[in-house]
C-alpha cells in the first residue's frame, strides 16, 4: 500500500509542526518522530520527520518548516 501527502503552503494546506508530532503520535505510536533544533543544517527540509514500520511496509516522511511536505 502507498500513500503520499502533500501539504502545499501556496494553496493554502499547511501543517503546523506540534499538530502534525501530534497527530502522528496518535495514528502511529511506535512511528520514530524527530524534529529538528532550530538553526540545524538542512532543518528548512527536514523539520519533522517520521519513519513507521508494520508488517514489512514501511512509511517515511518529513516536513518543512513552513508546514509543507517534502518531495
């Protein structure tokens, strides 16, 4: 099974970043959730992101730090 998010800020569909930790929390427990310290090389990327693992399948993500996802 695949899934892909987008959260594009220009047309309107962001995430804040507590509410996305949040959110995943609760969906995922076991997901491995990092956010990245402000001023961190690369955090404008990567400034949450997940990994959850089930039955072999495996899901990733991450975030901007404007509540977009990466690509």
């Amino acid at each position: 099974m695949t899934y892909l998010a987008v959260f594009e800020k220009k047309a309107g569909q962001a995430v804040d970043r507590d509410d996305l930790t949040r959110a995943l929390r609760m969906h995922w427990p076991d997901a491995r959730i990092s956010m990245t310290s402000p001023g961190a090389p690369g955090r404008e990327v990567r400034d949450v992101t997940w990994q959850y693992e089930e039955a072999g399948d495996r899901l990733e993500g991450r975030s901007h730090t404007d509540g977009t996802s990466g690509r």
